[in-house]
C-alpha cells in the first residue's frame, strides 16, 4: 500500500512541477505565457514522457512480451468494442447526477482542437496512465494480503479518478478504471486497458471534431429525442454487455 502511495504521489509530483517548470521554459523562451494548444501539447507530450521513461527506468512497472506471446488478438479487439459500447452509458449515468467543476474544460478543448492533441489525449495518455495506475500502482496493491482483489481495485479506480484532477472528469474516470483495473488482474498485463484506454481517447477526439460545444448533452445530439436518447443507450448496452461477456471468456494470463 505504501508503495502504491509512493507511485501516485510521484507521478501527481511529475505532473504538477514538470509541467510548472516546462510552462516557465516555453513562457522565456517564446516570451508567450499564454495557453496555446502548442504549450498545452508540448508540457502534456514532454511531461508524460518523462513519466514513462522515470517509471520504466526504476522498475515501478515493466513491459513485457510475455502476454503478446499468446496471441491475445481476441482481447484487444473486444477491449475496443467495450471501449465503444460504454461511452454513451457513461455519460448518460454521468448527466444524471449533479453538475461538477470543470476545472480543466478550457485547457482540454483547446488540445483536442487540434490533430496534434491527438498525440497526447490519444497515444501518450493511454500509454502512460496504463503504465502507472495499472502497471505500477494496481500491481503493489494486489500484492497486499490485507486488501481483497476487488478492495485494491476499487482503491486504484478512486486513485485514477483523482488523478484528473478534474471533478467534471472523475464519475467517468472511476467508472473505467474499475473496468482496467479487472482487465489487467485478469490478465496481469497493460496491453488490454491500453487498447480499452486509446479506444476511448479516440472516440472522444473524434466526437469533439464534430461536436466541439462542451455543453451538448445526449438529448441535444437526439435533437432532442428522449426515446432516441433511449434508444442509443440500448443499442449501446447491446455492445458494451456481449463484449465484457466475450472478455471474460477470452482473458487469461500467460502461462
């Protein structure tokens, strides 16, 4: 547990003073201190590559070809299916409950403005957040004899939530990092919420490209359609269930 502490604290250390001190650097040498989607994409890009590259280095977590070796095509591609049937549930369950801060709104649509944030919200950031929430922090806290398996996943799903630093973002952020969290104890790899992860980010790129208004709801893509609304949920559902469903079938780790 400590050691999992040891990892978030870490890993919130490297993004609050390395994107502090990347910040100043762009702000000296382009003389500019405003939030442009390049400053926003070069402190988010350099940022988590030194989280990478730091967690990697010291062993917090490890990428292996082991699980490859098995040739688990069937669970990436139903990590992917899974990534699309749960967004509309997601938000849904989201909008029903109370309005959040959105702390972060502004800074996130200016990235996802442009197809550079792409490398960052769609490449970086699943690689990254996989590395450290699942293949570091999960990982000690499955170790602990005093936490049951769903206990130690519960806790790193609170964790990765907090992590966004974000209100607006944590109901949604909790809600799939219960779902890593059991991918990778399934299969005691990152590759599958890695898949699940860039699935998701893609989606949301895309979706902003063509509905950048922060304030659309469900209702307003339905044009208003409750029953549309319904319906979308439905069909989503018809997705997301049959795939968790396959997932547990296929999910196993190597030998």
């Amino acid at each position: 547990m400590k050691k999992a502490l040891s990892y978030l604290l870490i890993f919130i250390g490297l993004q609050l003073v390395g994107g502090g001190i990347i910040t100043t650097l762009w702000a000296v040498i382009t003389g500019n201190s405003d939030k442009t989607a390049a400053m926003l994409i070069t402190t988010t890009g350099v940022v988590g590559v030194i989280t990478i590259v730091i967690f990697l280095w010291a062993r917090y977590a490890e990428l292996s070809p082991k699980w490859l070796r098995t040739r688990p095509w069937m669970v990436l591609a139903w990590s992917v299916v899974a990534a699309m049937g749960a967004l509309v549930p997601s938000i849904w369950i989201q909008e029903q409950m109370p309005e959040l801060p959105n702390f972060a709104e502004q800074e996130f649509d200016t990235i996802l403005g442009t197809p550079w944030g792409y490398l960052v919200i769609g490449l970086l950031a699943p690689l990254g957040e996989e590395i450290v929430m699942r293949g570091a922090i999960l990982k000690e806290l499955l170790k602990s004899e005093k936490l049951g398996v769903w206990t130690a996943i519960t806790i790193s799903a609170l964790m990765f939530a907090l992590i966004h630093m974000n209100p607006a973002q944590m109901p949604h952020a909790f809600l799939i990092g219960l779902l890593l969290g059991w991918m990778y104890w399934r299969t005691g790899s990152i590759l599958p919420g890695v898949a699940y992860h860039w699935a998701n980010n893609s989606i949301a790129f895309v979706m902003f490209a063509f509905y950048p208004d922060p304030d659309m709801k469900l209702i307003d893509l339905f044009r208003g359609s409750e029953l549309h609304v319904y319906m979308a949920l439905g069909f989503s559902l018809l997705i997301l269930l049959p795939a968790l469903f396959q997932l547990n079938l296929w999910m196993r780790r190597a030998a």
